[in-house]
C-alpha cells in the first residue's frame, strides 16, 4: 500500500490531515509547498518565513488563501483549529503549534539546527532539507531524538538520501555494497567564488552563493558525507577520486585496485564526474555462482561487480516521501547510523587574521571531504560552522582552517551542539548520555 492511501486512512481515524509546518518560502519552500498541497491526507498547515509576505504568496501560488497571520499563539492555534492556514515570521513559533511535523527549507546551517533542536524539545518530528546542518550536527540530533521518542531526518529528493534508498535495495537482496555515489556534472574548482559565477547564475536563475557552493565542490563533499554516516560507510580517501566515468563504465570504475578499479576496499563512498549526474549509483558484489549467473542472465553484466543506477533525483517533488515515512513509518529518511566523515573548511586564497569568514558558497572557504577521524585528529574545523568564526591567525590557500585558527560565535545553537557532539564521541559517551538533560 502507497502512502497516499495509509495518509487518507489516517486521516479519516484521527478527523484531520497530517498538520505540517514548513520553514523558508524561498526557492526549494515554495516548491515544497506546492507539492505538499497536493498529497491527500497531508496539509501545509503553517509557514514560517522571515518576510511573511512571501510565506503567503507560496500558500496562495499553491491555492490557499485562508490564511492568519498573527503573532499570538492562542490565535494561531484556534485558526489550525479550525482548518485555517497560517503564517509567522517567526521560525520557532512552528514548536509552539499543533502540528505533526517541522520540516526545515531555510538553508541556513545555523537555521537548521536551531529549528530541528527546538522541535524536538517540543515533541515534534522534524525533517530537514538543510544538509550542511546534518553534517555538522546531525548525529546528535538523531540521538537527542531518539530519547524524544520523536524522529529526526533529511527529506527525500537530494542525492544523499537517494543513494541511501539504492543502498538499502542492494542490502536487502543480499548483495556486498562495493561504492555508493552520485554523478557531478562538472569538475571541481575548488577556488571558485560568487563574483566569477554572477552571470551564469543569473542564466540558471540562481543565486550566485548557492552555484558557488556546486561548483566550488562543497555540496558533493557534504552530500558524500552525509550519505557515508547515514549508510555506515568510508570515505574512499580524502575528497574522494570523482573520476569521469558513464552509467556503463561505473562497475569497471568503481571496484577495489586489486580488481583493476580505483578503490581501496570495499563498502566506501565516492562521486563520478561526467553524464552519471544527475543520478546516483550503488556498484554491488555478487559472490555467489548462482546469483552471478542470475545477473548475468537478466542483462546487469558479467560480474561480479555490478551497477545499479538511478537517473535522478526530485528534490522538493519527491521531498514529500519524507511525511510518510515519518509519520507512517515512523523511521527517517535519512539520519546518521555512524559518524565516520565530516567536511572540513579549507580556505579558498591566504586567509589573515580578522577576516570573519563568510561561510559556505562564499570567497573564503570551501568544502573538503576527510574522515571523522581524521578531521578529529587535526582540529580541522567543520564547514558547518565557517560562518560562526573569525581568524585569529594566518591561514594559507588550500590548508584546513583548524579550530585553533579560529574564535567561534559561542551563542550560535550549531556550535554549541557540534562542541558537545565532539565531547561526547571524544568520550564514547554519545549513546549512553542523557541528552535531554544536558541540554535543558
């Protein structure tokens, strides 16, 4: 049974649709939105947006007009009562409603943790679309939740949690997990900035910070990471090797060297250059004769490595699994199993004392993939908090910017909870520490 008909038999037990509530009516919110009005037993009950005038145009583009905006919560709440649809500018107001689910399209790293620990605290799902956040901060955040008894997660509909569900599929027919990828349309230049992409993102209708942070290889290295804490599997080496490779290629690419591949072992994680994008794949072992042969007679290739490919990804058209699999299924989407990569901040040109760094997709740093270990080794500095720091030392073009290098925002929730996660797997403590009564 689909989640459309488990959502309308929830509906019709409980007399109401799942309530949900959504942060950020921008680009990837509106879309949301859109896709959310039209699930069956779902409703976009509230929307959060600092500039409420734009919350309300995402409702309306999406049909709803009976809305409240207000700035009392007893209001707000007699409205959703009612079958009203509401607006704040207000994020946190969200963990305040009666809604079923918070789900975070704000961006903002900062945003993302701040919104996923309050709504937790109050007792409510929460789903993000803010990846960098899950990065940084995400393994807390799943524990912190499970002790709520409620569920974090990142949506459906980026690469990492698509991989993940290949992954998942690989698994569950028995097969040995080789490489887990995503294909990148272009190659990575790492010293890319927003004033060198103004005109192409104005031609892609982007905004230049968001384009940077593609092509400046950030967002593959968290979303590489994020999917190797979620799937409980290695970095393939530093930054990974992202080969060009084609959808026919990939099994021959991606195996260990001693196979003629690129791969130290099995079970690791690692990006394609070139027409795999905007996909994912999963490169899988079979073993077995008998299950070899059965492969090899369904078309998938000699073996024994084996490609399973997905040619793409929705994003917010396909966010909306997500609500299902929460509410239905009550398991996440996608949240970290391990912690066994990070993505360190590694400056763009020779960085000098005082400069506050403007953070992801910015001039000054960009995002490398390297193992927790690794990272923990080194005080690298997550790219999770670039933005909360400012330079209190010199640091040279293509060097990880270290803990050390840096004074942080101490006020910021991300880090703060990125120093107790820290403290916690330094100690070994993550699983068995009382969470909600550390940070209460």
């Amino acid at each position: 049974m689909g989640y459309t008909r488990k959502l309308l038999e929830r509906e019709a037990k409980l007399g109401r649709p799942v309530r949900v509530g959504l942060v950020g009516a921008g680009q990837m919110g509106s879309g949301f939105i859109a896709q959310i009005a039209r699930q069956k037993g779902v409703d976009i009950t509230a929307v959060a947006d600092v500039a409420v005038e734009k919350a309300i145009a995402a409702l309306h583009n999406a049909g709803i007009d009976d809305v409240v905006q207000d700035s009392d919560v007893s209001v707000l709440s007699q409205a959703i009562e009612a079958g009203r649809h509401v607006v704040v500018n207000d994020a946190l107001a969200l963990t305040k409603l009666p809604i079923d689910l918070v789900i975070e399209c704000s961006g903002v790293p900062e945003i993302a943790a701040k919104v996923a620990l309050a709504s937790l605290l109050a007792g409510k799902d929460v789903a993000l679309m803010t990846v960098e956040a899950d990065v940084t901060v995400g393994l807390l955040l799943a524990r912190i939740a499970a002790q709520t008894g409620n569920i974090y997660t990142v949506c459906r509909g980026d690469e990492p949690v698509e991989c993940l569900k290949l992954v998942e599929y690989v698994q569950d027919i028995g097969l040995e997990v080789v490489c887990a990828g995503k294909g990148k349309n272009n190659p990575l230049n790492s010293a890319a900035t927003p004033a060198m992409l103004v005109e192409e993102a104005a031609a892609k209708g982007m905004n230049p910070r968001m384009l940077c942070s593609f092509v400046d290889g950030t967002k593959t290295m968290i979303e590489m990471a994020a999917l190797a804490n979620a799937a409980d599997l290695q970095l393939s080496k530093r930054s990974m090797n992202g080969p060009p490779a084609t959808v026919p290629t990939l099994h021959d690419i991606f195996k260990p060297k001693s196979d003629g591949g690129i791969l130290p072992a099995n079970g690791v994680v690692d990006y394609a250059t070139g027409p795999v994008a905007p996909g994912v794949f999963v490169v899988a072992k079979a073993d077995d004769d008998v299950v070899r042969e059965e492969l090899r007679y369904l078309k998938l290739g000699d073996g024994p490595y084996f490609s399973f490919y997905r040619p793409y990804h929705l994003a917010s058209v396909e966010a909306v699994l997500s609500i299902g699999e929460v509410i239905i299924d009550r398991q996440a989407s996608l949240a970290p199993a391990a912690w066994n990569a990070d993505v360190s901040a590694m400056a763009k040109r020779d960085l000098v004392v005082g400069e506050k760094i403007d953070g992801i997709g910015g001039e000054h740093v960009y995002g490398d993939a390297v193992s927790a270990v690794e990272a923990r080794a080194g005080r690298e500095l997550p790219i999770g908090l670039a933005s909360a720091a400012t330079l209190r030392r010199n640091v040279a073009q293509g060097t990880p910017i270290t803990y050390d290098d840096v004074t942080l925002d101490e006020t910021k929730t991300i880090v703060i909870l990125r120093k107790l996660q820290d403290a916690l797997l330094t100690d070994g403590l993550l699983e068995d520490t009382q969470l909600l009564s550390l940070i209460k």
